[in-house]
C-alpha cells in the first residue's frame, strides 16, 4: 500500500538516522486496519476527540484518531515529521479552520461540550484553549501590549489596576517578570527567542485558559532556552491541562505524563510516558524511539 | 580525483575568475553610468525650471507722482466711499504718466505710454484712497504695479538688441522706463500677488492661489474617498472574501482599471456625476470621486501586496488568544501593513495631483479669478493652470508657467515628506 499521508509540514519524508540499518518510514507505512494500541481514555477528559479525520483537499491527514487529554497532566505528541501530531492538535482549537481547503471530520470535545457542532464560538473556545506556536511570534508591540492584549479584548479587566494586575501575574507564571519588569514598554520582538516564546506563553495564560496547547515550543530555542520552557512547564501543569507536541523525545520523556506516537497520520500507541519509552509495545514505536527513523 | 586533475581545476577556475570579475565591474560601471545620466537630465529640468520660473516671484513697480485732483477723479471732497468705488482711477493714473512725459503725442505713443503701467493700478488706487480719503486733492508719489512688458525690460529679460518689430517693448517705451530708472522711480519687490490672487488676463495679475486651492480641496476628496475605500476593499479582498470565480473575476478588474487612461475616468465623471447626478460642474467635488475612481486601483493593489506580506505568525498568534478575525486584522495586520499601505497610497495621491486630463473633461479647465472656498466652488487644478499658462500667447505667462511647476513640485514634496514621516512613525510601534 502506497498512501502517503500530506500534512501541512510537507511530505513526509524521513532520512535514515546515522549509520545504523536505514529504514524507510513507507516500508511501515501499511498500518491499514490498526487499532490504536495502549490507553487512548482516561476516566477524567478535559479535552477529548473521538473518530477524528483531517484532510486537506483530498489528501486525509489524520486517520481515526481517538484520544483523550486528562485534567491537569502533560500529554506529549511525538511522531516523524508530516505524521499529523501538529495537525491533530490544531483541531483542538480550531486552529485548522484558518487553513483553506481544510477539512475536518469526528468529534472533540471540552467539558462535554461539542467544539464543532455545538454551536461552540471559535472566539470562546479559543480563550478557554490557548495555544503556543512553534516560532516565537510576540506582537509587534511593547511587553505589556502583548500580554494584556487577551485581557483586553475579552473584557476581563475594568479597571487599569485590574490589567497590570493580570500582566504581573502572567509575566510571573511565565516566569519572566523579573526579567522585564523595567522594560514592559519596550517592544516585546526585542527579547530574546527564550524569552520571547516565554512572552508567548505569558500572553496565552494571561486570558486564563483551562488548556494550552504547545506546538513544538522548543524547537527555535537553544538548550538553556529549552530547560527553562520545560520548567516552566512543569510548574504550569498545577494549573492548566497541556498538551505538547515535540520532535525531541527526551523532552517528551522529560515534561510529559502520557504520550502519543504518531505515524502518517495515524495514532499508533499511547500509554504512561515511562511505559511508552522503555517497553513500547508497538514495533513502529520502538523504531522510532530507538532513532532508527526520526 | 587525482592531484592532477584538480590542479587543471584551479587553473581553469583562476582563468574564468578574471572574466567574472571583469564582467562584474562592467555592469557596475553601467550602474553608474545610468545615475548619472540620469542626475544630469535631473539636473537640466530643475534648471530649466528654476531658471525661467524665479523671475515670475519679483514683481517691478513704478513710482508715478499722481495728481489726486476731485475733479478728474469725479466725486466731491469728503464722498462715500461707494462715490469712491466708482470714481475714475485711470483717468488719474494716465494724467500723471502725461504729466511726466510731456513730450509723448498722438494716440499711438500715448497708448504706448499707458501701457508701462499694469491696469491692476487702478485697483490699488482706488484700494488706497478708500484707505485714505483725505488724499484727496493732493499729490502724492505712489508706487504702482508695472506692466509684464514694462516688467520684463527692467528684469533684462527684453534688450535693445531684439529687433524693435519682434518685441512688444517699443524703443519710446524703454526710453521713458530708462529715465524712470535713472529717478530711482522703478523698484523690484517679491511678488506676494502670485500667492494671494487667483488666474487673470494680465501676466503680473495672475496668481496660484485659486489653482493651490483647488488642488487642495480636489486632493482632499480624492483622499477622503480613495483610501478608506480602498484600504477596506484590499482587506476585504485579502481576509474574508471567498476565493472562487466572482472574485478572481474582480481581482483581474481592478488590475486591468490600474491600466486603463486617465482621460477615460474623465468621461465617466461627465457622464455620470454632472449629467446623470448633476452635481456641479468645475467643482473639486467631481473632479476629486472622479480621481479617487482612477487612484482606487493603485491603493487597492499596493494595500493588498502590503497586507499579504504580513507575517502568517502573527495572525495565529491573534487569532490563538481569542481575538476575532476583525479585530486580528484591525489590531494586528493592519497597523503592520500601514507603512507599505501609506506609500502605495503616496504614489496614487501623487498620480493625482499631477493629473490634467480627466479634469479638462468635467470643466475644471475653466478661467478661475476667485479662490474656491470650499468643495462645491468652480475651482481649477495646479496642473490644469500650468497647461493655460503655458497655452497664452504673453511672455508674461511663460515665467508664471515655470513657477507653478515649482508650486506644483513644492506641493508633491510636502506630500511625500508627510508620507515618510507617518510611515517613521508606524515603523517605530
């Protein structure tokens, strides 16, 4: 069987890693007919999608995945490049509905409330599911601009006071505030990527979202950068769901609670992050963790 | 590959490096050679311009000892001053000229003498003596305005060496301006009338403030409905409008309307905004909608290729916080598109200002003496006023012609002066 799944990261493609025996990832690609292997449900879903298909134009990205995000853990996406794990997580916010030729099929669901058929406003959903982009893309505006901006369009501040209020406190759960306290009216594009994907993420808990989705937060940033983002989110599961896609497993390893593999499109194993990595149970899994695929 | 072959390689590479070099060198030279030609001509046309236009902001006046007799001037001592509005100025102004030259007779060389001083005297006169009305009676020297001619020999722009019968400066004429001069009776001052009148018959009466004011008012119409319109179309265009036939049908449109001469919009305005709406002809009014129809594609493009080159990034960003698509273009694609935006719209509104033809089809061609006070006054254009200078026959014309230009070019500086400021100050944010 020869379907290649297209996603919006391109083709995918994948060259063999060093010198060990190079596998070709279309050789694995026939998983017609697979069952999602491990523990897709939880008992308490914050976010949970059932069925869910994702083409563009006629080219189907993502196959019947199912799978749940649990309260307050860190569930991490990993899986080759162009094997859907940043398509699927755009579905969570509808972030896919700005793409034309788009298409998506199933359901998700936030609270048991339906996000595609119920009526479900992209605006409401998208405050209550923030969301972190690959790149570091502050506004083109001052510090504070950025962070307040959420704030402000929601109305969730009447007073001045209220808002440097809401700016100190996310510039604090970002860990950032002590870093640009003194320069809130300088533009936010000035900092550094570190500290502007910080800002990033201060901007999307500022607007207090009860998810935030990550998408490859790290892969911009140098490894001081990256240990300081892993930290914070750590710190920020306490109090918002999660949920990271990353090429890097060792982060997966390191931040997350569950994790998803993907291949071409479609959900080949989840389980407990520490189950996933040292006894995955799926033989494309263990390709991939072990690098003989990446 | 063996250290022969590589060998062969430098040496080939080594021969072909100079050539390369060489070619590069040409073409910068070619660079170079095009400034420059370009400078020149640059150079040559401010010349030309700055040269012939720079006597039209001197004017010459004549100082006549005028004779303020009741009697000539047809009222009584201590008369209204409706009695002086009517009261005969030139008679005045033509018994002094006889008064000091004596020696001229005949009709012919009389004409000729009344000819050295401009008819707009008789206006400044009759503003003096209203001023002051107790002059009446006396004698007193007064300067007056001199003719273009007259004006011309004094500036030098007319010799002796013309043959007398190519000139409009007779030799009697240069005679008595000589001994004017020789008085201290001729004077050269700036020329505050070209800014504060509007067009006339005379040459020294003529001015640019009806036709700078009708360039303003057009401008500011064509402004006021160009750009909004415009910036909204290109955002509609861009952000929400559905790709399918409809609009690739008015994308193709609007870039053939980009196209299309000007002249024709002229005849679009007649036909529809004087005959159809009757709107009032000659008036900055139409001749503004019917520019901003021809500057509506130039904004529309330019707004457009602005507003694509914005960052995907930082409309996810918007849209990922919770802002609606409306308020992720007002508060985000917008105000980083404003700069390309602003000078897109710059070269439409210069496109605009410098425009003439589609303005002599709805009638802002006409003869205009008043200042246009507002957007529905019969009013003419900067361009349109060089285009009737440069068409009259008087020399006088010929420098006033060359000013406006310089007007005109002062006006498109300003202009682009204030676009790269406000863009500046976009960037800053």
């Amino acid at each position: 069987m020869n379907s290649i799944a297209v996603t919006a990261e391109g083709v995918g493609d994948s060259s063999a890693v060093g010198n060990r025996e190079a596998l070709d990832i279309h050789d694995h690609a026939d998983v017609s007919g697979y069952e999602t292997i491990g523990w897709p449900f939880v008992d308490d879903p914050k976010m949970s999608a059932r069925n869910v298909n994702v083409y563009y134009g006629d080219k189907q990205a993502i196959h019947n995945v199912s799978l749940d995000i649990g309260k307050n853990e860190v569930i991490a996406m990993i899986g080759p490049s162009g094997c859907g794990k940043s398509t699927f997580l755009r579905t969570f916010n509808r972030m896919n509905d700005i793409i034309p030729g788009c298409r998506m099929e199933g359901n998700i669901h936030l609270d048991q409330e339906d996000v595609y058929h119920g009526g479900q406003d992209t605006v409401m959903l998208r405050a209550r599911v923030g969301m972190v982009f690959q790149k570091p893309n502050p506004f083109p505006k001052s510090i504070y601009e950025n962070v307040a901006y959420g704030a402000r369009i929601h109305g969730l501040a009447h007073t001045k006071a209220d808002l440097d209020e809401i700016v100190e406190k996310s510039l604090r759960r970002a860990s950032l505030f002590e870093e640009v306290k003194d320069l809130l009216d300088q533009p936010g594009t000035g900092l550094s990527g570190g500290q502007q994907q910080r800002l990033c993420i201060a901007r999307a808990i500022a607007v207090s979202p009860e998810v935030i989705l990550m998408d490859e937060p790290c892969s911009a940033l140098d490894p001081i950068a990256t240990a300081r983002i892993e930290e914070l989110i750590d710190e920020l599961k306490e109090r918002y769901t999660i949920a990271i896609v990353t090429h890097s497993m060792q982060q997966a390893a390191r931040v997350s609670q569950r994790t998803a593999y993907f291949h071409l499109g479609k959900l080949i194993e989840v389980g407990p992050t520490k189950q996933v990595f040292t006894m995955p149970r799926h033989e494309l899994t263990e390709n991939y963790i072990t690098g003989r695929f990446g | 590959m063996s250290n022969q072959d590589s060998y062969k390689n430098t040496e080939v590479i080594q021969a072909s490096l100079k050539k390369r070099y060489a070619r590069e060198k040409r073409f910068q030279w070619y660079g170079r050679l095009a400034v420059l030609t370009g400078f020149a001509f640059l150079f040559i046309l401010l010349f030309d311009i700055v040269s012939k236009g720079y006597p039209a902001f001197t004017q010459q006046y004549i100082q006549l000892s005028v004779d303020f007799d009741a009697d000539r001037l047809g009222v009584e001592p201590g008369a209204s001053s409706e009695a002086l509005y009517q009261a005969d100025y030139l008679g005045v102004v033509k018994a002094s000229l006889r008064q000091m030259f004596p020696e001229a007779s005949g009709r012919q060389e009389k004409r000729q003498l009344y000819r050295l001083i401009s008819i707009g005297a008789e206006y400044q006169l009759r503003d003096y003596v209203i001023d002051n009305p107790q002059v009446i009676g006396k004698t007193q020297d007064i300067w007056l305005m001199a003719h273009s001619e007259a004006g011309a020999y004094l500036k030098g722009q007319v010799t002796r060496e013309i043959p007398e019968t190519d000139r409009r400066v007779k030799d009697t004429q240069m005679q008595w301006l000589d001994s004017l001069a020789q008085q201290g009776r001729t004077e050269s001052r700036f020329n505050t009338l070209f800014f504060s009148t509007g067009d006339s018959r005379e040459p020294e009466l003529a001015g640019i403030k009806a036709a700078l004011y009708g360039s303003f008012f057009t401008l500011l119409v064509t402004f006021l409905l160009a750009f909004p319109i415009g910036v909204f179309a290109a955002v509609y265009l861009e952000e929400f409008a559905p790709r399918n036939r409809l609009t690739d049908l008015i994308e193709i449109n609007i870039n053939n309307l980009a196209a299309v001469p000007s002249i024709v919009f002229g005849l679009l305005g007649l036909a529809v905004f004087i005959n159809f709406f009757e709107l009032p002809r000659s008036a900055p009014l139409v001749g503004g909608i019917v520019l901003s129809l021809m500057t509506l594609p130039t904004i529309i493009i330019t707004s457009r290729a602005a507003i694509q080159s914005v960052s995907p990034s930082i409309r996810q960003a918007a849209l990922g916080v919770g802002a609606s698509p409306l308020q992720t273009v007002f508060h985000h694609v917008l105000p980083v598109a404003m700069p390309g935006i602003l000078t897109g719209s710059i070269i439409g509104m210069a496109q605009a200002l410098g425009e003439s033809a589609p303005l002599l089809m709805i009638g802002m061609v006409a003869f205009i003496m008043d200042v246009p006070g507002g957007v529905t006054d019969p009013a003419t254009v900067l361009p349109v006023q060089i285009f009737l200078w440069a068409d009259s026959p008087e020399r006088g014309f010929m420098e006033k012609t060359s000013a406006a230009i310089m007007v005109l070019m002062g006006f498109l500086i300003v202009m682009n002066a204030l676009a790269i400021y406000l863009r500046k100050r976009f960037e800053l944010k």
